[in-house]
C-alpha cells in the first residue's frame, strides 16, 4: 500500500542545504496529492508530538538558506526503545505512514528502528561529515568544504607574510572526508584524518623540509576526530621549535548559504525520497553515486563503515610537494 500523509524532520548536527531538501519533500508530496507534516526539532519533536501541516508557502524563501526552519535536536531520549514507540504513535495517531528523516549516521540509526516499528522511513543524507557510505556526497559537505578552503585562502595571506605554519582544525567527528577535500582544494601539505595512521616526527620534519625547499609557509590540516589542533602544534615545537598557529574552524563551517551543489543535491534527493515512498519503498537511505540516485537498505547502511578514498589522499601530497 503507498503513502497517502508523510512527515519529515532534520536531526543531528544541521547543515546547509537541509533547508533545501524539506522545501523539496514538501512540495514534491504535495505534488502528488499527498498531505505533508513537518516535525520541529527532530527525534524530540516526535516524541513531543510537535507535528503540523505544511502547505506549498511554508517552504517558501528557504532554498538559500542555512540551517534547517525545522530545527534539530541530539535526542537522547529516542534512543531508547520507550522513546521510539512514542514517536511511532504519535505518528500514528494522525495517520502518517511514511517519514522522511533528513540527518546523518546517527539520524539513520534512528530511521532504521522507525522502519522496523512500521513506519515506511526514508533517509536523506543530511550532515557536513559525509560519514554516510552508499552516497558519494551528503547535504552540507560541498558547502563546509568551501568555507574551510575560503578561510585557508584568508590564512595563507598572513602566513606567508610572516613565514609561518599553520595548523587548521576542521569538523569531522570520526571521519577525514572534510580534511580531505578541503585540504586537496586549498594545498595542504600535511593532512591528518582518523583513517590513515601517521607520525608526528615524520610530520615535523616535512615542516622543517618544507622551509628549506623554499616554501614560505605551511599549512597542516587536522580532522577533529584525529586530536586537537593545539596537540599537534606542542608536538611540532617540542621536536622543531617552530610555533605553528592554531585555528579551529568550529561551527563557522555549518553556517552560512548552500553552495549551488548542494541545494541541486538537496532537491533531487528529497524529490527521490518521496517518489519513492509512493512507488512503495521503505526502510532505504537515499544517496548519488557517480551521478546517479540510488537506495540502499538503510540496515546495511548503518552497519557499513564508509571508506576512504586514497587516491586522493596520495594525490594531496604529492602536488603539494
Ligand atoms: N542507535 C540509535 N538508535 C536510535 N536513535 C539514534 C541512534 N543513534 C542516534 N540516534 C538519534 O539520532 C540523533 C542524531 O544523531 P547524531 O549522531 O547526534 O547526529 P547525526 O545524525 O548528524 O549523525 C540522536 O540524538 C538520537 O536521537
Ligand atoms: O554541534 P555539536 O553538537 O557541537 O556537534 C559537533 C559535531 O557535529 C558535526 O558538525 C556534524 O556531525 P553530525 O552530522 O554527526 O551531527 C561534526 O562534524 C561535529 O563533531
Ligand atoms: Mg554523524
């Protein structure tokens, strides 16, 4: 039997172009005759049956904008059992028979247990981190990337001015993808991410090698998920006496207007969601792999470990010679 009332809602960590992707589910439903309910803040909006109605000028004037008018929320709550059979009624009780959850790695896990309760859920990759496997991209990740490769261009002014190195601490809770891009993009010579194992003596004497091949600074880009950036810096001066300055981007990087890629990404996904629904799929997380749209079982998309491109990684560091 198909969808004939959905629901959507954005959880975890926000970022840019979930805007994008509720104004897509909302008037692609509504589009093809469905009623649409949008859930505010979340896991914990269901669990507080904070739900309405939304018609096509609800998502109006929201495509360019950060953040998410439906709010997020860490529920801890839902992660119990109790607390997802509350939002399961809830839902319900008002007839909503699918679900589109907007989120990353841990908004899937959620998703998964609404699947299995009998809710016909649909997950959107929706997270700066692009921590999620089966989609090449997620929502948030093109426009992070920017705004870390726009700060590395502020940053290289002044440090090469005073010939110094820098170390940037960028997002990424267990994964480098953000590091990765950002570093490539903006030609880091040093890029440390929790998935490839390295020296901090190796590191420190690239530094130093760095300087004596005529280099007038150096940039070091460290994912969050591998230390803190000051860490990294005390090490550097204990074996090199250099004194590397230490930025943390911090959540400057979820903020701010999607990218073109992202609200593209944002509208095709949320669109597919909700085909999908009505053609009688649940239980998937939606993503694009080499330009095309694609569902996975969202079992085995939480139970899979993303991998990490090495092609890339290597290819960083050897143009950044
Ligand atoms: N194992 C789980 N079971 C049920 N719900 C979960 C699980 N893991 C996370 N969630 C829910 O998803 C929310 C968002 O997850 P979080 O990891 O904080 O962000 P993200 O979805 O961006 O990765 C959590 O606050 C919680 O309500
Ligand atoms: O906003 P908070 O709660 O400080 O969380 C910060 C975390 O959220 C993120 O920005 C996004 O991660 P999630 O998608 O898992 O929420 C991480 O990069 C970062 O570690
Ligand atoms: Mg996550």
């Amino acid at each position: 039997m198909t969808v004939k009332k959905i629901a959507v809602l954005t959880s975890g960590g926000d970022s840019q172009g979930m805007n994008a992707a509720v104004r897509a589910v909302v008037r692609s439903g509504l589009f093809h005759g469905l009623e649409v309910f949008a859930v505010q803040r979340g896991y914990a909006g269901l669990i507080n049956d904070d739900i309405r109605p939304m018609d096509l000028r609800s998502v109006g004037d929201i495509i360019q904008r950060g953040g998410t008018i439906l709010q997020t929320a860490r529920c801890k709550e839902f992660m119990t059992p109790e607390g997802q059979q509350i939002a399961a009624d809830n839902l319900r009780k008002r007839g909503i028979d699918g679900l589109v959850v907007i989120g990353g790695d841990g908004s899937y896990q959620g998703a998964n247990k609404l699947n299995k309760l009998g809710i016909k859920t649909m997950g959107l990759p929706g997270t700066i981190d692009n921590d999620i496997p089966f989609t090449d991209f997620t929502i948030g990740f093109d426009t992070a990337v920017s705004i870390v490769v726009d700060a590395i261009n502020k940053l290289r002014d002044t440090m090469s001015s005073h010939e110094r190195s820098s170390i940037v601490e960028v997002m990424g809770r267990h994964c480098g993808e953000i590091a990765l891009y950002a570093g490539l993009a903006s030609g880091a010579e040093t890029i440390l991410v929790p998935e490839v194992p390295f020296d901090l003596t190796e590191v420190s004497q690239r530094m130093v090698d760095n300087f004596n091949l005529g280099k007038r600074h150096s940039i070091i880009l460290v994912a969050e998920g591998v230390c803190k950036g000051e860490d990294i810096a005390t090490e550097i001066t204990k074996n090199t006496g250099i004194e590397p300055r230490v930025t943390v981007l911090g959540h400057i990087q979820r903020g701010g207007t999607p990218t073109h890629n992202d609200r593209i990404l944002a509208s095709s996904l949320g669109d597919f969601a909700v085909r999908k629904l009505i053609e009688g799929e649940s239980g998937k997380g939606c993503g694009i792999i080499k330009g095309e749209l694609v569902l996975t079982d969202i079992d085995k998309v939480v139970n899979t470990k993303r991998g990490f491109n090495m092609e890339l990684y290597e290819l960083a560091k050897r143009l950044s010679q």
